[in-house]
C-alpha cells in the first residue's frame, strides 16, 4: 500500500534536521523486518535541543495566544491533510490495523485545535484590591520548556495531549518518542515546521536508548516541566528523577481497569464494548478492560459469547481491511502476555478460546473463566488481547474486588439498574467510570489516574492548566 514511502530520518533540534552519525533501526512489528535506520540521539543531543527550547521559549511564550493559533492551525490542518500517511506510518511502527489508526491524526488535529481555542480564550482574574488604590491580578502564564516523553501505543494521539496544550499556552516542546514508534513523531516536527511553527519550538529526539537523552533534561532545571505516558515502572522512576529540580509533572501510567458484569447487564452490548477495546490495539490499551468480573450465572453466558467472539477474530497483515486483530507492538510485550496466560492456566483458570501465538508477534484473542485470584493476568497490567473472567457475588465484592488493585486509570460497569450504576461508580477508585458501554473520555473529561495510574490530568480546561503557572501580582493604581 505505502511502502515505498520516504522517511523522515533525521533528529529535529533547534530547527534543523540532524544526522547525528548515529543510527539505530525501526521494525515492522507484523513483519519483524526492518522499516529504515534513523539518527539515534545521545546527551549531547539533548543538551542542544534543552539550549534551543530554552532560547526559542523566550519569543514564542511572548507572542499573544492570537499569534501563536495560526502556525498551529495550520499544523492541525496538514494533519488532516496527511491523515492517510501518518496511519500507515503508525500502522508500520505499531502494527494497529491501518482501517484503525487512520484516525488517529485527525483525533490528534482536533486537540490542536481545541487547545488552540481554549488558549484565545485564557484569561486571569482580577482579584479583591489588597489595600485602597492598589490592584491585584492572578496571571496564568506557560511553565516553560517541557520534556514530553510518548509511547508506541497511540504515537500520535498522545504527542497532541501534550503538545495542543503545551504550545498553545506558549511552552516549548521536546519530544521523546518511543523506541519502536519514533517515524510519525519525526514527521509531526516535520509538519509544524511546514506549518510556520518558528525553530527549536517543537523538536523530536529520536533516540534507541531512552536514559541518557532523559536524564539530561531531567536533571535540567531549565526544563520546567514533564510529560509522560508509559508504564508505571518508567513514571515511577521519572516522578523521582524530575523531583530534584521539581518539574511540573503529569503522568499518564498504566491501567488494570475491571469490568463489572451484573446479572442484569445487556451482555451484547458487554460483547460489542470489550469486542471493539480487544481488537482495536490488540489489547494495548491502557483503559482497556483487564479483567472482567461477572455475576454469579451471567458468567458462564457471557464467557460462551466472548469466546466465539474471539475465535472469529482475524489475525493478519495490518495493512489488509479484512484484518481485525494486528500484531503485538513489541516482543517484550508479546512474552508478557504468553506469560500471563500461561500462569492463569497453570493455576486453574479454563481456557475458553485463544491461549497461542500463531507466529511472530501475533497473539490469538484469548478468553479464559474463573481466573483465581492473586494470577498475574488480575494482578498485573497484562496489555493484550486476553479476556480473563472471575465471577463475583454481591455488588459488595465487586466493587472490592475492582479496587483491590495499586491501579486506578478507569472501570466499566455494566446493568440496566441506574441506582446500582451511580452507588458503584461512587465507590470506584479510579479516574473514569463508563456505564454500558459510554465514552471513557472526550476532549473536553479529565483523563488521568488515581494510585499508581497517575499524576495530573490531560484533556479539556485541566489538560491546559497543567501547562501553567499562576502569578499574583499587586501594583498601585497611580
Ligand atoms: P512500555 O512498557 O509501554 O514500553 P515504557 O514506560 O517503558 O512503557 O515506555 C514509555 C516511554 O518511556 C517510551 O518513550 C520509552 O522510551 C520511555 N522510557 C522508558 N524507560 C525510560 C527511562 N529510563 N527514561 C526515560 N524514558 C524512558
């Protein structure tokens, strides 16, 4: 389909494309074959790119918001434009059926956008006056450079719920993608240089070894702030790191989000949500269900139709419009997930459907029942298209259950009975509820992680104050 596409290679710093005598290489995840060979970035490439976002900070965090809007409505629109190629791009880095990731840069153009128009539009607030002729404001202004770390899963999606809020409110961005998806990032800079966005705004360091690019910007005071989506283990290391020279931090961690099946829940309806959050990145995604609880008999009906729903899934070339489950992202994930099922057999659990890996990367969809507690597929993150089943008893021990866990990203419930909905969701706790198959988030929800799913919030009016300071200021009036 693409394939004989060019790619964009070179690191972005301080406004120009850098071969840095490097290199490392991108897989194609469904193939195991190598995409192209990139410039691999070190701490000296960090160093540069600090000094640029620092210097270039000056003059774009001075510009009004009405200024800044129109380079990064103009990026927000070649978006959309190349919509098309940045899917195939993510298709190749992370193996998500194409049909499914080209969406994505028109989701990512919409948080440009919308930050753009939430930027217009900030104000402060004049405040009681401290004394007789005197004024007081409250200033919002940007935090400054910020260290925005991504992951393969969304490379896209998740680069703009930093970068919408970040560059609108006037920050500057260093961008370090992941490992295995670094090619749409690296073409994102290149698009918001095509767009007018000004040198060293937004720059992308691609580098294969993620720590020694980090902890220079880390360890740097003059970058005010850091980004992350990843896993728990990464953010709890970084929460540390960045608390030296106390950075702003919003961490987006990972999930082991429940979903409650009650006895009188439209169990289609359970079938189609868990159907679409399985297939749509083989189960690599945080707020996806990662263990389902269901009531007492619901369980073993619910468990027949996840399992022909699973066994009629189709595993194959991402690229191909009949393919519904791709390829695991990574190998490290690939033996996770082996690994998972494996020890949820070992200790009881029946498998229903799936249970194997048909070659490389790919994992069949799997659906297990009465998984025993304390398995690893209950305890753990597993991120992949595993549906393991327990049955509960009361709404007492569902919400327990659910709970029982240092997560706390998201929970899905599903019954026909409101009242039970709205006690349960009350009691979840965790930084979404969706209710019979709602949205988890939209642009305008906070999104984000109680426990150890988090720090902070992306998305709507918090997404953008977390790239600001507030300032009092007081000055007599003559
Ligand atoms: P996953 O297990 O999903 O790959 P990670 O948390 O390891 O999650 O990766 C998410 C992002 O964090 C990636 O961009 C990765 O390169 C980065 N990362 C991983 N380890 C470190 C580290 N020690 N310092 C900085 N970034 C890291």
């Amino acid at each position: 389909m693409i394939q004989d596409q060019a790619f964009t290679t070179r690191a972005s710093i301080g406004g120009e494309w850098r071969d840095t005598g490097r290199t490392f290489t991108v897989t194609n995840p469904a193939t195991g074959e190598a995409i192209t060979d990139l410039s691999d970035c070190g701490e000296a490439e960090a160093r540069e790119a600090a000094d640029a976002a620092v210097t270039a900070f000056r003059s774009w965090s001075r510009l009004t918001a009405r200024e800044r809007a129109d380079p990064l409505r103009a990026f927000a629109r070649l978006l959309r434009e190349h919509s098309r190629e940045i899917g195939q791009l993510i298709t190749l880095e992370n193996g998500r059926p194409f049909h499914m990731a080209v969406g994505e840069p028109t989701w990512a153009a919409d948080q440009i956008d919308y930050y753009v128009g939430a930027s217009v539009r900030l104000t402060g607030e004049l405040l009681p006056p401290p004394a007789p002729g005197q004024q007081m404001f409250a200033l919002r202004q940007p935090v400054g450079p910020v260290l925005a770390i991504t992951p393969w899963n969304y490379p896209v999606l998740l680069a703009s719920w930093k970068l919408g809020p970040a560059l609108a409110s006037g920050c500057t961005v260093i961008h370090k993608p992941a490992e295995q998806t670094p090619l749409s990032a690296l073409r994102l800079a290149e698009l918001f240089e095509q767009a007018g966005g000004p040198p060293g705004v937004y720059q992308v360091l691609p580098c294969r070894n993620p720590a020694p690019v980090a902890d220079v910007l880390l360890d740097d005071p003059r970058v005010r702030k850091l980004a992350f989506t990843g896993s728990v283990e990464t953010g709890r290391h970084l929460y540390r790191r960045a608390a030296a020279t106390f950075k702003r931090v919003t961490l987006e961690l990972g999930g082991n989000c429940p979903l409650i099946v009650f006895d009188d829940a439209d169990l289609d309806a359970v079938q189609a949500f868990l159907g679409g959050r399985l297939c749509g990145s083989a189960g690599q995604v945080c707020l996806s269900p990662n263990r389902v609880l269901a009531q007492g008999r619901v369980a073993d009906e619910f468990a027949g139709k996840a399992a022909s729903f699973a066994r009629a899934q189709v595993l194959g070339d991402p690229f191909d419009p009949a393919t519904t489950v791709g390829p695991l992202s990574t190998a490290q994930n690939h033996a996770r997930v082996s690994e998972h099922v494996r020890d949820a057999v070992e200790r009881g659990a029946r498998l229903l459907a799936g249970g194997r890996s048909p070659g490389g990367l790919y994992y069949e969809p799997t659906v297990l029942l009465d998984v025993q507690p304390g398995t690893r597929l209950l305890e753990e993150e597993t991120f992949g298209p595993v549906v393991p089943i327990s049955r509960f008893t009361s709404e007492e021990e569902a919400v327990e259950a659910a709970n029982r866990t240092e997560y706390g990203l998201a929970a899905h419930i599903f019954t026909r009975d409101m009242r039970r909905a709205w006690r349960v969701a009350e009691r979840l706790e965790c930084g979404a509820v969706t209710v019979n198959g709602t949205a988890t988030f939209t642009g305008d929800s906070p999104f984000g992680g109680w426990k150890a799913s988090g720090v902070g919030r992306e998305l709507g009016r918090w997404g953008l104050d977390a790239y600001l300071e507030l300032k009092s200021v007081s000055m007599p009036l003559g």
